[in-house]
C-alpha cells in the first residue's frame, strides 16, 4: 500500500545536507568529521525508521515535483529499495570510522574534499535506491558517478588521474546509455515509473524492447558485467575505504539494483521470459562469474583480486536475476547486503594491511595472520563467505541460486554456481595460506590497526557470520516481500 | 497611460539611456556604469511586466505613431518574445554588473563612456529585434546591434581583437545584404513589410520562384549572423579577442538574437505551412545542425585556449537550438527554445569565469589553469555546474533541453539525431572534464606557480554574476516547469496553432 511519507527523501537529504556542513567546516578537523559520523548514524536511523512499515507491507514515499506527465522526480521505499539502501547506510556507519582511521594513520591530504564527496556520494546511492521512476533514478546515478570521480583520483598522482580518466570514460559513456533507455522507455510508454510486473508490456516491437534492454544493460556499467568491467579494477587507485564502501558496495550495488529494478520493474518477469532476455542476461553473467574469477585468480596485488572478486559476485546476482524464478530472484536480493558485508570486511582487512605495513601483494604477505592475527582471521571469515561455505552467510546465496537454477532447468547455470565456487576457493584460499602458514621474513614489529579501523573490521565480519544464523532480520523478511511483489507470489 | 506605452518604452529608453551615459561620460566617466546599469534593470522589470501582461491577456499590439498596420510600424509582443526579452536583459543586466570590474584592465580608460554607450546601444538593438512585428524594422535594429556588437569587441587592448572585429563586420555585412535583398523580394512580391501581413498575403504566392528566392536569402543571411556551420568563420576570433564582458553579453544575447529572427521568419512570416510542405527546408536543416553540434564539440576539443574551446562550443549548442527547431514538432521546438535560455544561462557563466580567472591571473590557456581551484573556489565550482549543464548532466538545466529535443526526435522517428545529441553529449564532457581536471586535480607549472597562488576570487561585482548564473543553471533545471508554461503556448502559436 502507498503511504505519503517524506522520510526515504529525508534519508536522502541527510547525508547531502552532511556534505555541506563538512565543507562549512573545512578548518575544524574534529567538527568535519564529526558530522560525516553524525550523519551517518542519522542515516542509518532514518532508513531504520521506515523499517517496520515497509515490513508491514506498506511503501512510503512522494512526489517532489512533477515536470511532466509521467515525468516526475519522486521517491518510494519500498522493500527492495530497502535491502539496498539499509546494506548502503549501515556499512557507512562502519566505514565513516574505518575511513577516520585509515585517512588519518596515511596522513592523507584533501580530506575535506574526501568527507565531502563521500557524504554525496552515500546521498546519490540512497537516491538511487529510493527512487520510484527511471527519471530520478538517472540522476542520482550521474550524482553517484561525478561525485565518486574526486575519490578515484584522490592521490592526485599521474597514474590516478589516468585512472580517473577512464572511469569517467567509462561511467558516463554508460550514463548516456542510460539516457537513451530512459528517453526510448518514456517515448513508449509516456511514465517511466517502477510498477511490479513491468511498464512495457504492450509496447514497441521485440526488437526494439531487446534493443532496449542491451541499451539498459550497457547503461548499467556500474555492475561490472564483462567485457565492461575493466574500470573497477582501474578503480582500486583510490584509498582502501572508498574501494570498501563505494567500489565493493555502492556504487557496484547500484549497478546491480539498478538492473534488478529494470527487469522486475520496468520490463517484467513475463516481458522477459517471453523475449528470452534473461537467457542473454545468463550468459552474460555466466561469462563473467567464470572468466573475472579467473582473472582474480592471476592478481598478486590484493585490492585487484578483491575487485575481480567483486566483479564475479555481481554477476551471481545478475544470474539470480536472469534465472526469473522466485528462488533466483531471492538469491539475487539478498546476495546484495551479503556480499556487501563480505567484502567491506575484505577490503577493510586489506586496507588495515596496507596501512600497518604498506604490503599491497599477496606474495609479500607471508606469515602476516601471525602479526595481525584478528585481522586475518575476519579476512579469512570474509573469504570463506565468499567461497560459500558455512558459517558465514554466502552460502546462503549460492543455495537459493542453485534452487533457482534447478527451478529454472537451467542445468549449465547450476555448473556455473558450482564450478565457481570451486574457482573462489583457489583465488581465496592462497592468500589464507600465505598469511598464516608461511614464515616471514624477518619480525618488523608489525601490530594490529588502530581500534578505529579494527573495531568496524571486526563488527562487518562477525555481522557476516550473524548473518549465516539469523538472515531473517532484516534482510531476509524484506527480500521475501520483494520477490513477493515482484513474481505475485507468496514467498513462505 | 505608461503601462500601454511599456512596448515602445523597452526600445526608447535604453536609446535615451545611451545619449545620458555619454552625456554624463563627459561630466564624469564614472557617471556611466550606473546609468547603464539603471537602465537596463528598469528594461528588465518592464520586459517582466510585458510577459506578465501577456500571459495573463494574450499577445499585445502596439502602433508606433498610431499609423495602422500595415502601413505602420507594429510592435507584437507575444509568448516567445516575451520570453526572449526577459532573458537577454536578464543576461544584460548580469553582463553590465559584470563588466565595471573586468574592463578596467581590458579597455583603456578614455574608452568607457563609449564602451557603455554602445553597450546600451547593442541592447536597444536586441530589444528592437525582439518586440517589432515589421520586417524592415527587424533589420534596423539588426543593424544596430551588430554594429556595436563590431564596436565593442575592438573595444579592448588585444590587438587581435581588431581585425577579429574586422572579420565579424565583413560576415555581418554580408549578412546584412542577403537579409535586405530578401526583404526587398518580399516588399516586391507583397507590396508590405508588416510580418502578420506578410504571413497572410505569402500563401498564394508560395510556388513563385520570388518568393522562394527571398527565402533562401533569408536563411543564409541569418544563418551567417547565427554562426551556423559551416557559416561559423567569424565567431571563434570574435568571442575570444572581446574582452570578457562583451564575450559574455554577445555569446549570450546576439547570438540568441539571431535565433530569435530565424524562428520569427521560418514560422511567423513563412509559417510551418512553407517550410515543411513547400520546401521541405527543415529536414536541410536538421543535417547541418547536426554536422554542426558534432564538428563544433570536436573542434572545441581540439582547442588550447579557453575562451576559443568555448567559442567552437558555442557553435555545437546552436546546433541544439537549430536542430529543436528543425524536427519542428512541438516537443523538439519547446526543447530548441528552452535551450535559447539554458544555452544563454550556461555560455554566459562559462564565458564569465573564463574572464573572471583573466582577471585574477591573467592566464587564458587550458594549460595554466592547474590548480586554480584551490585559489578560486568559487569560480571553479561555477564552472564545474555549468559545465555539467553543458554536458547535461541533471538535474541542471542542459539535461531538459536535451531531454526534450531528443524525445521530439524519437517522436518523429528521427532515431539518427537521438544518437547525434547523445554522442555530442560525450564529446562536451571531453573537453570540459579536461578543464575540470586540470583545474581540481594538478598542481600548477612550476612558471605559472606564483599567478595561481597569489590569485583570489573576482571581486563582488564579478563574481555575483557567475554565481546567480550558476545557480540559475540547477534551478532552472529543478524547476523547468516554470519556463515551460512560457514555451509551450509560443510554441503552439509557432506551430500554427491558436
């Protein structure tokens, strides 16, 4: 049921709002980064908020301003909007003291310029998230995409900045993609609102709904589905946080949710299933699990493999997507907090490496789960949830995934999944082996990371494992309602 | 009494306002600013009343002496020039506040009574374009806003600036003689210069070769005042050598001028009847806008020098402009006219930081703008909004005139110029996110270390400007609906509609 509700823009505006007091408060060190800590839980308590009425089945949210029929820039929290925008607001409030940290034991320069286009850039991916209509949607991907080109190159160095090049290059190539997609949509259906069960129903010939869908899909670079992928690597330049929050979960998850609500919302499960375009969305992701696991598999440098990693686990959720069947699609939505609160604390332990010993390779590592025991130990919690084993909550994707494969009688899916996994495990377990196993080199007095970066290391990691035991809350409860609205059946 | 007279007014008192300042010039020089800027801000609440009155009552006639049309002069105020008067003396008026502080580096001393005279000159020019319902009127005072639009971009010290000046009079002139040799044509075939006349007596004679004839003069005299490729030879030296004021006030208001008197010939004096059924122009024109939006946005790339990068930008977004108004169906036109505003907004504070960082560092060349933010925050964040408006990014406003123009394409199935506006999009973002870069990501040369270091912000009188403008980029952009309800009536009305 709709509800009039201003809280899922208000959510919005926090961290916007955040973003303009940091840059007020350029001189006051404490104070800026004060308010990206305040803003963040405020975040977070706001999209908590909405929680137990979108639990209850109902969809808060509003139009802001109509520029045109069917043109309109308004917001809605719906459950699926939800399992994104909780996944992005909660890891903030880690990663705002995991950046603290990290920022300030690297000695970084232009940190206010970093606060700034963080806060904006959390702000865009809550817009992306609570956006009820393709037109809003598309202006905070373009917001999400300009404000997270400063962090990208925030090293300012000639490697960076040609690094910031190409993912500018790439993302907005992408947006105008985008563009298109959202101007055909309208052209056909004169609304470009997010309606369970599609809006094109009816509308334009086969051909140009396939050609539609590609264009969207292309729009959707920010999921890093290959071959336009090589830009998440390239990102991995920027601090170890922005990889964590923005290049492991915003900004990729946006891409993925982004699609998500295209297929389910815009085209349909039957629109879909009748053009087969979750076949050529299958095969796509296919490639890509398999191709950007073994890609991670040749990186020595650890943030690259993370991002390969990265790269691969989005396409199971575009796999989920494209299998069309309740349990893949359950599987999809909640491969998106899940693999979120993974790789934070992938990254977050990688980050905490780099800053306690300035290691970037893994063959460098040796015998560093000795002198950063907890460390590694959450890395090695992350990386077993990524390989899908228990306890820790992946495996609970993979299931659901191979559900909706044998749903689906897609059987080369299912050797997809399986062989994958296998593939997860030889990227992940060598670095497991590196750092605990073998001896280092000479004793360098290497100690843990400061509390501010162990502690959220440590809450992301344990959260992945409370997560394996108790997926209901939330996130499960809300992806049974979404799939719910999405297929028109009651999900047990 | 007065409140009947405002059509005439907004012409009459910017001429008045000319023979004062130079008057009060030769009292004292420092008379002149405030004279010029009082005048121009009592045109633009006049240009507001008019667009109000007309809104609320439709559109005004106005005759000059009381003489009837067609035997006398008519002044027609409808939607569309309503619109366009208040845009180009709201960029007026911004470009004058402007100007006190970033001519007095640019213009010798001895030259500012004049420089303001004619300034006030080139506005009653514009003005007297917008409001006449008379085509020979139209030519007057097309007349006399290019002659001192020549006069003031000389006006600087850049010695380039002369013959840059030089070569816009030769184009203008030139211009000047097809737009008279069409008019003679008209006069000839009609026996009237009233346009709502002409637009009555034209249809029986649209076979005649004479008729066909005064419209092809027509079309490539303003197509040479609007720049429009590949008639485009004079604009980059004349935006860049003026100094920055006059940059900003002829990127901005003749160049829209141009348009205006291209709309009011193509759909008022020849009506859409003409031009789509008869000759079927629009399609032509569709083409060169769009060779023009894509060899512009290329050129500008391949520039070095920041006023030239947005000199040949200027030629890819009258592209846009022309190509609105080419689909000719009422989506893409509502998007052609909006972008008079959106391009008018976003040129005038690209071209006014442009000066502003002359100004500050004396620095012009992409190149020296390393690290300028730092020491121009403001200026920068200006540029960088307007530059997202150019590239159309939302919710700036570029994205809606955008939006619109490619949605009128795919409206009249023209699938191909979707692609063109959406790869120039691309293109734009090309060689404005160069700038970009090299304004918040580089440290500057070593040689230009001590200009960008010891830089600051424009003082208020410049910098007040680029910020309205700025602003006015993201709130036209939220709030496009409030100039739509302008356009879309004069739309319809273009269009044949009542």
């Amino acid at each position: 049921m709709e509800v009039t509700s201003f809280v899922p823009a208000l959510a919005v505006a926090i961290p916007a709002i955040a973003s303009i007091l940091i840059l007020v408060f350029r001189h006051h060190e404490c104070i800026r980064e004060g308010w990206t800590v305040i803003a963040s839980f405020a975040t977070l308590a706001t999209v908590l908020s909405l929680l137990p009425s979108v639990l209850s089945g109902n969809e808060p949210g509003f139009t802001l301003l109509e520029i045109l029929p069917g043109l309109s820039i308004s917001f809605r929290a719906d459950a699926f909007a939800l399992i994104f925008a909780l996944t992005s607001s909660s890891l903030w409030v880690m990663n705002s003291f995991y950046s603290i940290g990290y920022m300030r034991a690297h000695k970084e320069h232009g940190l206010t310029r970093y606060f700034f286009c963080f806060a904006v850039a959390i702000s865009a991916a809550l817009g992306i998230a609570f956006s009820a209509d393709l037109l809003t949607m598309f202006i905070f991907y373009e917001i999400l995409t300009l404000s997270t080109y400063p962090l990208v190159v925030h090293a300012e160095t000639e490697d960076a900045r040609r690094a910031g090049r190409k993912y500018i290059a790439y993302l907005l190539t992408a947006g105008i993609f985008f563009l298109f997609s959202v101007l055909v949509t309208y052209f056909l259906t004169r609304g470009t609102a997010f309606l369970p069960g599609g809006i094109l129903t009816g509308h334009g010939s086969e051909a140009l709904l396939t050609l539609l869908f590609i264009t969207f899909l292309i729009g959707f670079a920010k999921a890093a589905w290959m071959p336009l992928h090589s830009w998440l690597p390239t990102a991995m330049i920027a601090p170890t946080p922005v990889s964590a929050l923005l290049h492991a979960v915003a900004v990729v998850k946006a891409g993925v949710f982004g699609i998500a609500r295209v297929a389910f919302y815009i085209f349909g499960i039957d629109l879909l299933s009748v053009l087969r375009l979750g076949l050529l969305l299958g095969i796509i992701a296919s490639f890509t699990i398999i191709v950007a696991s073994m890609m991670a598999l040749t990186q020595d440098n650890l943030k690259k493999r993370l991002a390969y990693s990265t790269i691969s686990q989005l396409s199971y959720i575009l796999l989920g997507i494209a299998l069309l069947t309740p349990s893949g699609i359950i599987a999809a939505l909640i491969h998106i907090p899940f693999h979120a609160f993974m790789k934070i604390t992938l990254f977050f332990a990688a980050g905490s490496v780099i800053i306690m010993t300035g290691i970037e390779n893994i063959s460098e590592m040796k015998g560093i789960g000795r002198q950063m025991p907890l460390t590694m130990l959450m890395f090695a919690i992350g990386a077993i949830g990524i390989c899908g084993l228990p306890p820790v909550c992946g495996i609970i994707t993979k299931w659901y995934l191979a559900l909706g494969a044998i749903e689906a009688h897609q059987m080369l899916f299912l050797l997809v999944i399986i062989s994958s996994s296998i593939l997860n495990v030889l990227y992940f377990m060598p670095i497991i082996y590196t750092a605990f196993f073998e001896k280092p080199a000479e004793d360098r007095g290497i100690r843990e990371a400061p509390l501010f970066m162990l502690v959220p290391l440590c809450i992301t990691g344990i959260g992945s494992v409370l997560l394996f035991f108790f997926p209901d809350w939330p996130f499960m409860s809300l992806v049974k309602i979404a799939v719910g609205v999405i297929t028109g059946e009651v999900i047990p | 009494m007065i409140p009947d007279h405002l059509t005439i007014l907004i012409v009459i008192i910017p001429l008045l306002g000319a023979y004062t300042t130079l008057l009060a010039g030769w009292v004292k020089r420092r008379f002149c600013f405030p004279i010029a800027m009082v005048t121009i801000c009592i045109q633009f609440c006049i240009s507001l009343a008019l667009l109000y009155q007309v809104m609320k009552t439709g559109p005004l006639h106005y005759n000059l002496g009381n003489w009837l049309p067609p035997w006398g002069i008519e002044y027609v105020i409808d939607p569309l020039n309503g619109f366009v008067l208040v845009v180009l003396l709201f960029l007026s008026l911004l470009c004058c506040m402007y100007s006190k502080r970033s001519i007095v580096a640019e213009i010798e001393e001895k030259k500012i009574v004049g420089f303001y005279t004619v300034f006030l000159l080139l506005v009653a020019g514009v003005c007297g374009i917008a409001v006449t319902g008379d085509l020979f009127n139209l030519y007057v005072f097309l007349e006399i806003s290019s002659l001192a639009a020549y006069a003031l971009v000389a006006s600087g010290r850049e010695k380039k600036a002369l013959f840059a000046s030089f070569n816009y009079l030769i184009m203008g002139s030139v211009s000047a003689c097809f737009i008279l040799i069409g008019i003679g044509h008209l006069y000839i075939a009609t026996g009237t210069l009233n346009m709502a006349d002409l637009a009555r007596l034209l249809p029986p004679l649209y076979g005649s070769p004479l008729i066909q004839s005064a419209f092809i003069f027509f079309i490539v005299g303003l197509s040479i005042k609007t720049a429009l490729f590949p008639l485009h030879l004079w604009l980059p030296d004349a935006y860049s050598y003026a100094p920055s004021a006059v940059s900003a006030l002829i990127a901005t208001v003749m160049s829209k001028m141009g348009v205006y008197a291209l709309i009011r010939i193509l759909f008022t004096v020849f009506t859409p009847a003409f031009i789509i059924m008869e000759i079927p122009i629009m399609e032509l024109f569709c083409w060169i806008a769009a060779i023009a939006i894509i060899v512009g946005s290329v050129l500008a790339i391949t520039q070095t020098d920041l006023k030239m990068m947005l000199a040949y930008s200027s030629i890819s977004q009258m592209g846009y402009i022309l190509l609105g108004i080419g689909i000719a169906n009422s989506v893409a036109m509502t998007g052609g006219i909006l972008h008079i505003l959106n391009h008018a907004v976003m040129k005038g504070c690209l071209f006014m930081v442009a000066g502003a960082i002359i100004y500050a560092t004396g620095l012009r060349t992409i190149d020296d703008l390393k690290g300028i933010s730092r020491t121009m925050p403001l200026t920068a964040a200006a540029f960088f909004i307007a530059a997202a408006s150019m590239i159309g990014i939302p919710p700036t406003v570029g994205f809606m005139s955008k939006w619109f123009i490619a949605l009128g394409a795919l409206e009249s199935g023209q699938w191909f110029f979707v692609v063109i506006i959406l790869a120039s999009s691309l293109l734009t973002a090309i060689y404005f996110w160069r700038v970009f870069e090299y304004m918040y990501f580089r440290e500057p040369d070593m040689a230009r270390q001590a200009a960008v270091a010891g830089a600051n912000d424009p003082p208020a009188s410049m910098l007040v400007p680029i910020l309205i403008l700025a602003a006015a980029c993201i709130l036209c952009g939220i709030f496009v609906a409030v100039p739509l309800e302008v356009i879309e009536p004069s739309v319809t009305r273009l269009l044949g509609g009542n």
